[in-house]
C-alpha cells in the first residue's frame, strides 16, 4: 500500500484501511462530528463532516511529516487548511446538539417508583 501523506489525492483517503493508524484517526474524526451534531446528520452535515475529518487527517499528517518546520509552501498551506477546517467546524456549530427532551412518560416513570406515587 502506498504511503499516505497530506499531499494524499481524496481517493487514497477514502480508501484508508480503518486498521491503519489515519484510517482510524479518520474514523474517530467522523464518530465525534456526527455525535456532534446529534447522531444522525443530514446530507449537508455529512459533507461537511467528511472534508473536515479529512481536512482534520491532512493537518494531523502535516504534523507528523514536518515535525514543526514547515517550507513556506506547506506553512501556506497548513494555514489555509486550518482556517477551511475552523469555517467548517462552525459551519456544524460550536455547539453540540442539545440531547432530546424526556418525554412525559419517561418523567412520570422516573417519579412513580421514587417517590411511591401511584399512576
């Protein structure tokens, strides 16, 4: 298998193997972004989500590579990657989405045994 580096075409990372070390670095990116946005993502989320793990991967792959120094072309680079991954990000919200509200049948049954209040 070939290397796979920041340079890596969008093909060669979605073809990551999840065993390798940015296969499941690219899997964790999207587990956290979709229980981000509440676990089940619409189309537009699951764009973005995808170009900001990659995005994310290519970043995590700059670090390693360079180990912190960058040629001026990589360090342009890196920084426009950066600010494409922030814009994304808010784009998804700063914010995780609110978990749903306990229906009122789940409150009467957390109340009920408790308080030995009779349905």
């Amino acid at each position: 298998m070939r290397r796979i580096g920041p340079h890596s075409s969008a093909v060669a990372l979605a073809k990551l193997d999840g065993r390798t070390r940015q296969g499941r670095l690219l899997r964790d990116i999207r587990a956290d972004l979709v229980k981000h946005v509440g676990g089940s993502p619409s189309a537009t989320e699951r764009i973005l989500i995808d170009q900001a793990a990659q995005l994310r991967l290519r970043l995590a792959l700059m670090d390693a590579e360079d180990a912190g120094v960058l040629s001026e072309r990589n360090a342009r680079e890196y920084l426009s990657w950066s600010s494409a991954l922030g814009r994304m990000l808010r784009q998804l919200g700063l914010k995780a989405a609110a978990k749903p509200a306990p229906s009122l049948d789940d409150l009467m049954t957390r109340l009920t045994p408790s308080r030995g209040i009779a349905a």
